[in-house]
C-alpha cells in the first residue's frame, strides 16, 4: 500500500506526507556529521568525514567544507555528488550577486535562493530531490555572523548553534547545554571538538577524520580558514586532559 | 538640454536640475520635477528625452522597492548604483534608455555622489554635472566645492551655477529643483527662480 506513494516524489500519501522527500532527510541523518556554532567574534563549522579505506588519497580539496565567496562558507552532510552541484549553482549565486550590485550578497538571500531551487525537485515531477543538508556560515554588513542550516525539502532555519548528519539528536541537546550567549571564537572551537568527539564516538580527532572551519572578520574584512592538523590535535589533547580531570575529580570524590 | 548637477557636503548631497519641461522649441513648464526620491535615502536626478527618463527613473525606483519587500533589506546607495548601471548597460545593446543620471544617496557609508551617462559609465564623485550645464558650471564647481561643505555654502555654490547658466547659456535656464539628501532623508527646497 504505502509503496504507491513512495516512487513518485512529488505526490502526497493519504496522511499527507511526501515519502521521498522524507527519505531524503532520513539519508541525511547517516550522513557524517556537521557541527556549527557561533560566537561574538566568529562562526566555526565543525564535520566529520566518514571513515574510508586508507588507500583513498583525498588530494588538497577537503570534502566536508567548501567555500562559497569570501563571505560566506559551507559544511554538507549528504550525497556529495549532489553537494557539489549545489554547491558550484551557489558560487555562481553569488558572484552573479556581487556583479550587479557590486558588493557581497547576504548570506541570507543566499541561503534562500539555493533552497528555493531544493524546493522545486520537491513540487515538479519525476527527479529526485536533492540527498544534501548544508551548514551556512557568513558574515554580512546587516546581520553580522550568520548560521543556517537547510535540509532537501527546501526549509531553511538561522541558529546560534546546532548540528546535522549522523547523531544530531544528542548533537543539540549538548549545544543547548553549553552554548553562551557571549562565547569567544576558540572556546566555540572547542565547544564544537567536544561535541564533535562525542557524537562520533571517537577516541581522538585528526584532520582526517574531521574538519573544522572558522569564518571572522578582521579589520572589516571577512576571512576564513581550515584549522591545521596541529590544531586540531592540540584541541584533541585539550579534551583528553580535561575529560581525566574529571575522571580523577569524580574518583577522589 | 536638461541640466543637472550635483555635489556632495559634509554629511549631505546637494542635487540640482532645471525646471523645465520641453516639447520641440517650445517651453511648456518651469516647475518639472527630475529628482525622483527612490527611497528614503536615496535621490536620482536623471536628464534626457522625458519618456525615457520618466519610465527609467520608475523602473530603477519600482525594482529597488521589490527587492525591499523580497529581502526585508535596503540596498546601500553602492549596490543601487551599481544595479542602475547595470540596468544602462543591459538595455544599451537592446532599446537603449537616454538617460543621464546622478544618483545620491546616504548610508552607513556616509554621503556619495554617482555619475552616469547613458552609455552606462560610471564613476563615484564629490561633485558632478550631466548636459550643456556641465561645460558652464564644472569649472564653478571646482574651484568652489570643499570636502566638508555645509549646506548653506553648497546652496551658495548652487546658486553661483544656476546665475552661470542664465547669464551664459543660450539656451537660458532660469528656474530650478533642489533637492537634498542626508542621515534623516530627502528634502526638497523651494524652488529656484532667478
């Protein structure tokens, strides 16, 4: 029964509910998880890559942050081949922005015009829609640092932190818990490491099992950059040492 | 034969443009508005045939109020230019618009002052003029303009171009808009009659 509503995308089941367009967001939450949060002074943007053999040579390109303009950087859980194609429409977004109006699009109208273009595979017939959730981390002359996070069927929702991808229900209730109003930049940083290390249920990070991402504006200008491997072993290291704090206080007591 | 000029003060723009409107040889009034308020801080004067000028100056107005309502943001005085010349440049390989625009404006930017032609080139500038009047009163403008010019010295200055303009163009001019722009908005002064 529930199969004749599951094969075209764009039909609605008797309870009102667009199967395919649920299953794409269902695939999301396996996806490797991205972790965003923002602070007075920046945005980071923290993902896990899945782990692969170690035969694959991943090359100079990461594959879970990419940049969309200067102002404007984004973290994808997901099919990356679909990322990759929304990601390039993006870019052109916005560089088609900045020629007309000569100056930087808002991160908000950006967010919007991709997922207007999500939307329609979920309204017009016979392709699938996009198997991709991004994490948009900007900074614009009218709101300041922004994050936002859009799923396949179009939604788009701004935060001050939140996650997507693999375990991103137990993601948000530690962001909830931890998060500040006033948090600077490197304590977000490390915010996100933590919650990073968890969800993942890993021992350690590496720059090849994550990647971390921090957008600020210096002198009026935004820029961003990719820790380095030091840095995030060094938040590694940190983490380590305060968890056997913890341990040893919770032993003696 | 439309004139305009323009200059930009201390923490305002100053527009300026002739009164009059034409039809062939003749004068048909000397109370024409060609300064349109395109929003509430932002002013474009524009010269050239009147159709073209009227249907450019609404279409610049009516699409950067659009992208107020779409975006719930307001478009520095920068992006509108640069969208207005755009909008030239577009139209120039198509049914070109004749139109000759000053546009001014005030943002977190502070005050400034576009030109364009209808060729859609454009540059920012402290002061500027568009037709006949521009070979009469650039030379006023620059020997009298200062970067931090108060209102009532940039309507001196106004007024020493307006009295260049009936003394020495053929085509005498005599009554003309004012218009200025600063941090509260638009305002238009009386209007000039010499």
């Amino acid at each position: 029964m529930a199969r004749r509503y599951d094969q075209r995308t764009t039909t609605f089941s008797p309870e009102g509910r667009l199967h395919q367009v649920e299953y794409a967001i269902e695939a999301i939450s396996h996806a490797g998880s991205v972790i965003g949060i923002q602070a007075k002074d920046g945005v980071v943007l923290a993902g896990e890559k899945k782990e692969t053999t170690k035969l694959v040579d991943p090359g100079k390109r990461g594959e879970k942050v990419y940049k969309i303009d200067d102002h404007v950087i984004v973290a994808v859980a997901g099919l990356t081949s679909d990322a990759n194609a929304l990601v390039n429409r993006a870019r052109i977004n916005a560089q088609h922005y900045f020629s007309r109006y000569g100056e930087n699009e808002p991160v908000e109208q950006l967010v919007v015009s991709l997922c207007d273009y999500k939307q329609q595979y979920t309204q017009f017939g016979g392709l699938r829609p996009f198997g991709v959730s991004f994490m948009f981390a900007g900074w614009d002359r009218h709101f300041g640092f922004q994050l936002y996070q859009s799923d396949p069927a179009g939604n788009y929702t701004g935060w001050k932190a939140t996650a997507i991808g693999n375990n991103y229900s137990s993601a948000v209730p530690m962001l909830k818990q931890d998060w500040k109003e006033d948090m600077a930049l490197d304590e977000a940083v490390h915010l996100a490491a933590k919650v990073l290390l968890k969800t993942t249920e890993s021992s350690s990070l590496t720059s090849d099992k994550c990647e971390f991402a921090v957008l600020t504006v210096k002198d009026g200008k935004v820029s961003h950059r990719m820790l380095t491997n030091d840095e995030i072993l060094a938040e590694s290291k940190k983490l380590e040492q305060e968890q056997q704090q913890t341990t040893t206080t919770t032993t003696t007591s | 034969m439309d004139s305009a000029l323009g200059l930009r003060g201390k923490d305002f723009v100053l527009l300026a443009t002739d009164g009059h409107a034409e039809f062939s040889v003749l004068r048909l009034k000397d109370d024409e508005d060609k300064i349109i308020t395109i929003d509430k801080n932002k002013l474009m004067a524009a010269g050239g045939p009147s159709a073209d000028r009227t249907m450019f100056c609404e279409y610049i107005q009516k699409n950067i109020h659009l992208y107020r309502l779409r975006n719930g943001v307001t478009l520095s005085v920068r992006a509108a230019a640069n969208f207005t010349r755009g909008e030239l440049a577009y139209y120039l390989r198509r049914n070109p618009y004749q139109v000759n625009v000053l546009l001014a404006g005030h943002d977190e930017e502070g005050p400034s002052l576009y030109w364009m032609d209808y060729i859609a080139s454009m540059a920012k500038v402290s002061r500027g003029a568009h037709g006949y009047a521009a070979y009469f009163v650039m030379s006023i403008l620059d020997r009298h303009w200062k970067p931090d010019m108060t209102e009532e010295e940039a309507i001196e200055v106004a007024k020493l171009c307006f009295d260049e303009l009936k003394r020495r163009f053929l085509i005498s001019q005599s009554s003309f808009v004012v218009k200025i722009v600063d941090k509260d908005g638009v305002r238009t002064l009386p209007r000039f009659a010499i």
